[in-house]
C-alpha cells in the first residue's frame, strides 16, 4: 500500500513546496512594485534605485570579473576583495535577521507571539558584550564560546519571564513582550550611562576583547565573520528540533492545538515556558553575533528595529526554519543594498520598512495575492498564530 | 458546583486581601527604612504650589517639615496593610491609591528635602503627558470592546502627527491639521478592519504591519521631503493655551485643569462622552454585546461586522488626535518615531483601565505622572536613576496582567474573529 503511493505523494509534496513558495515569491514582487511606485512618486526614477540596491547588496559583476582577472594574472586580492564586499556585507546584515526570525518562527510554531525579540536581541547584546569585555586573559577558545553562552542565556531569561506569567497566570505574552521591550531599553539606557559606560563621553560600553571577537575570513574592512555559518547551524538544529524530536512535535501540537494537546496529556505550562526560553536565547543569539562579529561593543538603539523585521520574516518564511533562511537573506540584501540606495539614487533606507509592511499585509492576506494574481485557492489550514489577549 | 465555585472565588479573594495588605505593610516599612533614615531631623521640604504665567490667584507655598511626615505616612500604609489583613477594605481602587499616595509622596519628602519642588507644575505636566497615552487608550477601548484588538496604535499616530503638521504647515490652520489627522487615523484604521474582518487576517499581525508601513513611510516621507523644505512643511505652531474664564483662576487647581490647550480638554471630554455612550445607549450596548458574545448579538440582530468596522474606525480617528497632539499640540513640528512608544503604553493603560473609559484615562494620569516625576527627578538630583521610574509603568501593567493584584478581563471574543 505504502509501496504503490510513494511516488504520488513525493509528487504532491514537490507541487505543495512550490505552492508554499508561490504566495510569498508573490508577496515579495507586489511589495516591492509598491516600493517602485513609492519611489516614482517620489520623483526618482525606480530603475535606477532598485539597480543601486541591486549593485549595493550583490555587488557590480563586472567589478568581480575584473578583480578576478587581477587575481589571477598577479595574485593581487585587494580588487577582488572590493568587488566581493557588497556581497559579504549582505551576509553580515542578514545574520541577526535569520536568528531574531528563528526565535519569532519557534514562537509561532507554539502559538505564541513573540514581540519581544527586540529586547531579548539588546539583553543578549548586553551580556555578551559584558563577558567580552569584563574578563580578560583567557584564551579564545574558552573566552568566546562564553561570551556566546552569556549572551543566550540572557536573551533566553528575558524571553522565560513571559513565558512563565502566559504559562502559570495566563499573562498574554503579546502584551508581556512589549512591556519587556521597554524595559530592556530603560535598563540599557541605565546601564551604558552608568555601570557599562566606556571610559569616552558617549553612552557605549567598551569594546570586546579580541579573544571574546568571532573569527572574521577576509581582511579589513570586509566583516564577514563566523557569526553567519552559526546561525546557519542554528535554522539547522531548529528544524531538527521542531520536526525530528518528540519534544518538538509537542511544541506543534501545543501550537496548532492547545486544547487537543492538553487532552492528550501535554505539558501545555512546560511547553510554553521552554518555547519562550528557547525563542528569547535566539533572539539573544541576534544581538550577540552582532557584538561579537561586527561592532564589537553595544551602544544605544543597538536593537533598532530587529524585532518588528524578524515578525515580519518569520511570517514570510511561514515560520519553517528554511524558509527562515530564505527570507532572511533576503532581508539582508535589501537591508544592506538600501545603504547605497540611499547614498546614489537619495531614496531614504527608510523605503525598506514601506515595503515590508506591505509584504507582511500580503502574507497575512494570501486572498489579497490570490486575487490580484488570480490563483485558485488550495483549501488548507492556516496556522493560528494568536488568540486575543485571553488565555 | 456553585459551592466549589464560591469557594474558588472566596480563595482567590483571601489571597488578593492577603497579598494587599502585605503589600501595604512592606510598602510602610520601605517608607520608613528608606526614605525615613536618611532623612535630616530638621529638613523642610518645600512644594511650590504657583506656576509661573498662571492665571491663578497666588498662595504661600507649602512647607512641611520632612522627617515627621514620612513617619506619618510610614504609619498610614501600616496601619492600613494590618486593617487589611485583619479585617478587609473592599475597594481594590483605595487601596491602591493609598499605596501609592503614601509611598510617593513620602519619597518626594525625602527626594526635596530642603529644596524647593513645584507641585503644580507637576501635577500639570502630568495631564499633559497623560493626553497621548489616553488617546492611544481609548483608540484600544473602542475598538477591543468589538473584540478587534489594534496594537497598530503607534504606527497610526505617527502617521497622523505628520500629516496633521503638514497640513496645518501648509494651510497655515492648525483645525485643517486636527482634521486631517482624525481623516488619516481613521483612514488607517480602516484598513486594519478591512483585513481583520474582511481578510480574517491575524489582528496582531495586521497591526504589525502597520506599524512597520507607518515608521518606514513617515520616516521616508520625513528624509526625503521635510527635510529638504525645512519650515515650509514642517513647522506649523501649536494650538494655544485656552484659559476656562473663572476656574482658571483657582489656585493649584486652575493652572492644572483649565489652562490647557484644545487636544487636552478634548480628550477629557471624550473620556466623558464615550463612557456615557458605552454604558448609557443602544449603541454602546450593541457594541459590548459583540464584544463579548458576537453570535448572540447577531442573533438578536445587531450587525457585528458594521459595529466592527464602525468601531475600529472612530478608534483610529481617536488616535489621530492622539497624533496631532504630538506635532500641533505639543512641539509644532515633526520629528522621525517621535512617538517614542506611547501608542504601546497606551495599550498598557488599557488593560490597566480594565478595558472602560474611566479606567483608562485614570490610569494614563498614573503613567503620564510617572514621566513627569522622572523628569523632575533628574533635575532635583535625586540618587535613584531615573530610568527605573520609567520601567514602573510597565512593571506594573506586567503585574497586573497576573491577576494577582486585580485581574483585568478583557472582553470576551477579544482578538478572535466572527463568521456568520
């Protein structure tokens, strides 16, 4: 019986990955035709920018076949390097993307929303920063993975706290997040004015040791570090976690059905203190990699905007780990294109948030997609992602 | 059954006596061990009780000796905490109050010992600080008790403290910038209900996506033609200070209440009408109804999805006001997420306010009070950072959202919704 359907349902499955990626492929083109209107309205021609941003998140090919002939006629790397630059700097850009994603994708996967990556992304910044920066005279191999750690666990117990009040009083964590946001800034505004303060006149902390410092490929000023192949590794382990352990299959259950899974004798309070637990670490991840990789030290709104991107790529990624990845590249480009959209064709960065909203509405709404592009819908169930401020 | 229950409700009820009364003596022993101790025996604190510019008659100001008023207050939350525990003040609104009462006021004893503290000027500023987080609020109110939860709040009223500048800039009325503020919040809002109720998209998530769309587009509006034109798009004055002929002239009282500007007595009145309408019509009865149980309120014949949208969209037209107040109520001009949260804090009073009115506007005072306390802390120099002042709001919302001191209920069908 298995036998005889295998083939039809590894076929179905391929057509169902396409349809997954269609509605978002979709998405992304609407939101970004917006942006080119946006930018027309504006008074700028929308080809040139959107070939600034082009030319600023992958680089100038042209440049890269020239620095490639340099390099092999001479072994002189200093234009190839140029000409990569744009490229790595996208991966950079797009790393604290992919883990603030992942945490709000685990959030999802058990039916809580996490708002609060932006403050678990500043906590975790915070603390790793202090390691990294506090305890001198150990060597790199135990300095960094402490730092790391440091900053995890702090993100990590920054995302619990809610997850505990939804767990044991039924606090709801839309609410709860948000509130720890603010706090997480009043506290950092405390802490980099006063205990964390440098010893310069502006509100950072000092800078990391270079054995707390993650391993960076290229020489000066390409940032390209080993920050990216982490979070990599992370989307990597989530996907295992989430769909490979039984742990994670209880973490769905409880997401798509509190009530069924409590029936079938799921540990709903566990789960949702964990899933909190292992968002916020995620989160925490973000604003290390951050630390540890390009700046090197936390100064204020280090964390802005972070959180409110990574609902929005968790959503275009339908909250799958892959898909994760795939969106938060994407970001990446258009993040750090956007820089030289802004310095060569004068569109403000700000364009980048336009388009985002956008896109999250057209997610949010696949009807709105389906109709302006007229596809028959697929009768499936959505995902909840919230229910009110209730239970 | 009923027994068990009244027996869950009597437990529950014992633990939040419990809880209150501990909370007072503790409150009363920290008054005394902290505030008290370090007090100079001698010290006098003084409270200016006049504003400069004010139409109000002038009165002495007010001097107390320091140290036997914070053993008086000390004494009051202690006395109160153990009346609790022995035999049980009904009133969760009192208690609170005399906690806090007590507590603050004792660590502004301590904090202008032998300094001069304006009272008045607080209190006011405390009012005007409340203006934007009420209007967020009732925005919330109006539309939650729909059941159509926005926490776009944020995002609608920065767009509209844009457009509201803009407008009033260019026309040179600041009525044309109110206007199109309330058009534009209400404009926004409808969009959110058009996905929500239309598109059953995710209430949460369509609100994020307004808050991200109305960042990115004021901010890209804001870099790429205010800036450039400067004062022609960008400055726009403030509406003036309206002194109430008569009550203006009360001391303490007139330079606090009736001397505000138009958005300030606005929002009182609307704090007003919407409580009478909420509890005292048809249409606030409607709107409850499908708040809390949409399919009976449909059975009986009320339009759940009209109430909805009718709901949503006075909500962001709320929030519009709440806008302009940032650019022509307050600063005449507009600068990228000057908004700075209140749409979130707004949210917080809300729940606070236990989704009415009232509950609402008294608890943005709270949290308005808190911001001004924090400003004048920094000036007084007191040895508390001022950054924990300003995490109390949300320390509290996150308390209160326990239930262990008060449970807030939302409206029953909150977030969820309604097919026919």
């Amino acid at each position: 019986m298995s036998n005889t359907t295998a083939p039809n349902t590894k076929e179905k499955k391929r057509s169902g990955i396409w349809s997954e990626l269609l509605i978002p492929a979709l998405a992304v083109l609407s939101g970004l035709i917006l942006g080119a209107i946006v930018i027309l309205v504006s008074g700028e021609n929308p080809l040139v920018a959107y070939g600034a941003l082009f030319e600023g998140s992958f680089g100038n090919p042209l440049d890269l076949v020239e620095g490639l002939q340099v390099y092999f006629a001479t072994g002189e790397t200093k234009e190839l390097l140029r000409a990569i630059y744009p490229f790595t700097e996208s991966l950079v850009t797009a790393t604290p993307y992919l883990f603030a994603g992942l945490s709000v994708a685990l959030g999802f996967r058990c039916g809580l929303f996490n708002i609060g990556a932006e403050g678990q992304f500043f906590i975790g910044a915070l603390c790793s920063a202090f390691v990294g920066y506090s305890i001198k005279g150990l060597p790199m191999i135990v300095h960094l993975p402490l730092a790391i750690l440091a900053g995890a666990l702090g993100g990590a117990v920054w995302g619990m706290i809610p997850g505990y009040l939804k767990a044991r009083f039924g606090a709801h964590e839309v609410v709860n997040t948000i509130m720890m946001n603010w706090i997480a800034f009043r506290l950092s505004d405390w802490l980099l004015n006063g205990p964390m303060k440098s010893s310069g006149f502006r509100p950072v902390t000092p800078n990391v040791m270079e054995t707390a410092e993650l391993p960076r490929f290229f020489p000066d000023p390409l940032r390209f570090n080993l920050g990216f192949f982490l979070a990599l590794l992370a989307a990597y382990l989530l996907y295992w976690f989430l769909f490979k352990t039984t742990l994670g299959f209880e973490v769905r259950s409880v997401g798509a059905n509190p009530d069924a899974a409590k029936y079938a004798g799921m540990n709903i309070v566990r789960n949702f203190v964990l899933v909190m637990f292992l968002a916020g670490g995620l989160a925490g991840l973000a604003g290390t990699a951050q630390v540890l990789g390009v700046d090197h030290w936390v100064g204020q709104g280090f964390s802005a905007g972070y959180g409110f991107d990574a609902i929005a790529l968790a959503l275009l990624g339908k909250s799958h780990p892959f898909g994760v990845v795939l969106s938060a590249l994407l970001f990446g480009f258009l993040r750090s294109g956007a820089t030289d959209m802004q310095s060569m064709a004068r569109i403000p960065i700000d364009i980048i948030s336009i388009i985002q909203g956008m896109v999250i509405v057209f997610i949010a709404a696949p009807d709105i997609i389906r109709w302006l592009y007229r596809i028959r819908e697929v009768k499936k169930e959505e995902a909840v992602l919230t229910r009110g401020w209730g239970s | 059954m009923t027994n068990s229950n009244t027996d869950i409700r009597s437990s529950a009820e014992k633990r939040s006596r419990v809880s209150f009364g501990i909370a007072l003596v503790v409150a009363g022993l920290a008054i005394y061990l902290l505030f008290g101790t370090s007090t100079q025996p001698g010290a006098m604190t003084t409270f200016g009780l006049n504003l400069l510019g004010s139409q109000a008659a002038v009165v002495p100001d007010l001097v107390v000796p320091a140290l036997p008023a914070i053993y008086l207050l000390a004494a009051i939350s202690v006395f109160t905490g153990a009346y609790q525990l022995a035999r049980g003040i009904r009133s969760t609104g009192w208690l609170v109050g005399i906690l806090t009462f007590t507590f603050v006021t004792a660590f502004l004893m301590w904090g202008a010992q032998d300094k001069s503290f304006n009272l008045t000027g607080m209190l006011q500023s405390s009012l005007v600080r409340a203006t934007p987080i009420a209007l967020a609020a009732l925005c919330g109110v109006i539309s939650e008790r729909t059941a159509v939860i926005n926490i776009g709040i944020e995002g609608i009223m920065l767009m509209s403290a844009q457009a509201a500048v803009v407008a009033a800039t260019v026309t040179g009325n600041l009525y044309v910038g109110l206007i199109a503020a309330i058009l534009l919040g209400g404009w926004v809002a409808a969009f959110h209900a058009f996905l929500v109720i239309r598109f059953k998209v995710d209430q949460t998530v369509s609100s994020v996506a307004i808050n991200i769309f109305g960042t990115g587009a004021t901010s890209f509006i804001s870099s790429r033609f205010m800036q450039a034109a400067g004062d022609k798009l960008n400055n726009s004055g403030t509406f003036p200070i309206i002194a109430i002929p008569g009550l203006s002239k009360i001391p303490v009282l007139g330079p606090v209440l009736f001397e505000n500007n138009l958005i300030v007595y606005l929002t009182i009145l609307l704090v007003v009408v919407m409580h009478i309408l909420l509890y005292y019509t048809p249409w606030g009865l409607r709107t409850r109804a499908v708040g809390e149980h949409p399919k009976a309120a449909d059975t009986l014949g009320v339009n759940v999805y009209l109430t909805r949208y009718v709901n949503v969209i006075l909500g962001g037209m709320i929030a519009g006001i709440g806008g302009a107040y940032f650019t022509i109520g307050s600063v005449g001009r507009f600068d990228e997420i000057m908004t700075a949260g209140k749409g979130f804090i707004g949210l917080a009073a809300m729940i606070f306010g236990n989704w009415n009115p009232i509950g609402a506007y008294t608890s943005s005072l709270i949290f308005g009070f808190a911001d001004s306390l924090q400003v004048k802390l920094q000036i007084l120099r007191v040895p508390i950072p001022s950054e924990f002042l300003l995490m109390a709001p949300y320390i509290l919302t996150m308390i209160i959202l326990t239930g262990v001191v008060g449970r807030a209920i939302p409206p029953a069908a909150d977030g969820q919704p309604y097919e026919k």
